[in-house]
C-alpha cells in the first residue's frame, strides 16, 4: 500500500477537500487525485463520494480512517522508536487519557510510578471523549483510561471503578448538611453544566428524564475542572464525580451523593496489537489502588 496515498486520504478525510490536502502535501491537486484514485483501485471500492466541490465519505472510507491511522502514527513513530532502542533507553510509557481522570487518577498515577521507578519516562495524551476512540484506534499506547460505554466496545478494557454521581456545592451552602440530594432539591440554584457532548451530562440529563425534573444549566464548560472551579467561586453548583476531583479537592467545597443513584464507568484500556512495556502492570496497579482510595 503506497504510504503517500495512505496520507491523502487521511487528509482529505480531516478537511474534505484535496485543495487543503494538496497544500499540506505540497503537491498539485492532480497528484493528490491521481494518489487518491490508486488506493481506491487498490481497494477496489469507493472511499468517498464527489458532491460538487467536496469529498463525503463513504462506508468503506470511514472503516478504513482507523487503521490508516494507526498505521501511519506507527511509521512517524519509527525513527524515535529506533533512535531510543539503539541507545539502550527504556521506551516512553505512552498514555492516553480522558481530561476528567488527569487530576484524581493519571498525574497520581505517573508520580507514584516516578517514585517507584526513578528513570520511567511517560508520554501521556489528553483527548477529550469525543476523539478518544480516534485516538486509541491508532493503536500507538500502551495503557488508556477513560470512561467505559458502548462506543469502545471493540477495544480490551478492565472496569477500573464505578464512581458515584454526586453534587458539588460551596460548603457554606444551606444544602451542604443534607446526606443527599435530588433533582427538586436543585431546581432553582444556578446549574454548572458540562457540554451536552459529554458522557457525564448525558448521565445527568438521563436521571433528569427518569425523574420527570428539568435542571436549566445557567453556565455550560467543556472540562470538569472548569465547573470545579466555578462551583468555588460561588457561582452555582455542579454535578460531578469523585475521581475527577481527587484527593485534594478544596476545602470549601462539599461533595453529596444524588437521587437518583447513577454511577459513571471508568476503564482501562489495553492496546489491540499487544504493545509491551514493562511498565504497564506497575501504572495499572496505581491506578487501581488510587481509585480504591478516592472510593473508599
């Protein structure tokens, strides 16, 4: 398969045209056609439809984005790869993260890993939810964390814990001595909201509907800390999750469980081709015993 037509139909796949893919290429439009024509005869199917001046995938052309892929972030990865094995170095231990976990679990997880093993190096990615399944298709990692659902069902994953949904107010607060608290409860205090793209609010509009009880968000953020935050500056309260806060979340904030009970998922995940690192078992076994005791 010709590593240049591989390229083309990565990029064209990111922008939708071979105008921009061209550019990036530093080629002319007919090259990067004529590339693009020879893996669709390659292949012998269609990766995209022409509909006027863009370029929609087809079927076979989305099956296709993820290995093409990991197959070309293996080749960028090859000269370093090499580089590191000819001087004797221990390879990065290459780590893929959901940004609610980076606080309670992963940077917990890397220090004590860093303590344990003084020389351990560490290249850790922070995707957000809807590129973490892009990314660990690549297949270019050795340990993920995230949030386990449905959308990453093929990849190898271990249930890590289940953390408990809950509220997060300033601890001066008049609900802050309740044991729990539901929807009604909050109903008319200034909802933090994360974006609608996020697994978490999904789970919270779910309980929503289960209890027949609409929350209008006040203030909608992309990332938990942001909310964590917001909820400290005593703008509102938000709904959130142990883990995410970790263990030294401030003092002036207090953390109770909701009604209805819900629980968000969190996962290792395991690389599909099996790459190894003598560090896989030492960081996932911190991050095991770190979930423990922020759960406990």
């Amino acid at each position: 398969m010709n590593l240049k037509s591989l390229r083309v139909f990565v990029l064209v796949m990111e922008h939708g045209t071979l105008a921009r893919a061209s550019e990036i290429m530093n080629l002319s439009p007919p090259a990067v056609s004529r590339l693009l024509h020879l893996l669709e005869e390659e292949l012998r199917q269609p990766l995209f439809e022409r509909v006027k001046k863009r370029l929609i995938p087809t079927a076979a052309g989305e099956q296709l984005l993820p290995e093409a892929l990991r197959i070309l972030a293996g080749i960028d990865y090859l000269p370093e790869f090499l580089e590191r094995s000819h001087d004797g170095q221990m390879l990065p231990l290459r780590l893929v993260c959901h940004p609610r976990m980076v606080q309670g679990l992963m940077l917990p997880a890397i220090t004590r890993l860093s303590n344990e093993y003084p020389k351990a190096s560490v290249r850790l990615e922070v995707q957000p939810r809807r590129s973490f399944g892009s990314y660990i298709a690549q297949d270019q990692f050795h340990l993920g964390l995230g949030s386990l659902s449905a959308h990453w069902e093929e990849h190898e994953s271990e249930l890590l814990c289940e953390s408990e949904l809950c509220v997060l107010l300033p601890v001066q607060h008049p609900l802050a001595e309740q044991s729990s608290l539901s929807l009604g409860e909050l109903r008319d205090l200034n909802y933090i909201a994360l974006t609608e793209n996020t697994l978490l609010r999904q789970l919270v509009e779910a309980n929503m509907v289960r209890s027949d009880i609409r929350l209008e968000a006040r203030h909608e953020v992309s990332v938990s800390a942001a909310a964590h935050q917001m909820v400290a500056n005593g703008l509102g309260f938000t709904i959130t999750e142990r883990v995410s806060l970790g263990r030294n979340f401030s003092a002036s904030l207090k953390l109770i469980p909701l009604r209805p009970r819900n629980y968000l998922k969190v996962g290792l995940f395991l690389s599909r081709s099996r790459m190894k690192h003598p560090l896989i078992g030492p960081i996932a076994e911190h991050l095991r015993q770190i979930a423990r005791e922020l759960l406990q």
